[in-house]
C-alpha cells in the first residue's frame, strides 16, 4: 500500500514559530509546506480553493483564534495544535481532527513523536478504507 504524499500549511502570527515548524516539516518528514500563514482568516481563504492533509496550527492569534478556526472550516485536515499555552490541551482534543498538541517551544524529539501520531493515525485511515472497499 503506498502512501500518497501529504502537504501542510502552517498558520501562526510569531514569524519565528513558523520558520522553526516549516524547517522542521522541511528536514525530518516528507510533507510538503504549501503554504504559511499569519493568521487563521488568510489559512481560511487559502482552504476554501485548496485541500491538504494538515494544519499545524497556533492557538492565540489576533481576532480569530485556532478553535474559531476550528470551528470555521469544512474539511478538516489533520490538525496538529502549536502553542505556548498548556491549558487548552482538554478543549483541543474535544476536536477529532487534533493529531497532537505540541507546547512552544518545541523539540525536535517531541515533534518527530507528532509526527509519529499523524502517521498512524493516517496509516488507520488506509487501512480503514482499504478493508471498506473490498
């Protein structure tokens, strides 16, 4: 069973938080950064005319949080919640989308345990529809 290869948008407001998350997307997995964004309106915009398999998303932004953009989109990808907040971990697995929750600042070993979790759980998913179809 081959997998497809995915792709990821990374939405938060801190530059540096972002160039961290794309360089770890970019060096330790296969998923393609299609985009980054510095806020949830403009990753909104981009996924009403784009898919992609996850979202690597900030909890506290300026005037729409993550769980507005939780709440907003349609087709949810895969979210893996990036923040520097412990407190939200309970609201943010009330989500079936959230893969993880990952506290700024983030280490590369915790990251590659993220990454770990969206594999499984995407390797779960095939299966799943691989045994549907037949």
């Amino acid at each position: 069973m081959k997998t497809k290869s995915m792709t990821c948008i990374i939405v938060d407001d801190e530059m540096m938080a972002s160039t961290i998350i794309e360089q770890y997307v970019t060096s330790l997995t296969k998923i393609k950064v299609v985009g980054v964004f510095p806020n949830a309106i403009s990753a909104i915009k981009y996924l009403n005319d784009h898919e992609v398999d996850v979202v690597f998303l900030d909890i506290h932004m300026p005037d729409f949080n993550g769980f507005d953009f939780l709440k907003t989109i349609k087709n949810h990808p895969k979210i893996i919640l990036v923040t520097s907040d412990k407190d939200y971990a309970f609201v943010a697995f009330e989500f079936d989308s959230v893969i993880d929750y990952l506290v700024k600042p983030i280490t590369e070993e915790r990251f590659k345990k993220a990454m770990l979790k969206l594999k499984n759980r995407s390797l779960s998913k095939e299966l799943a529809q691989t045994l549907k179809k037949k």
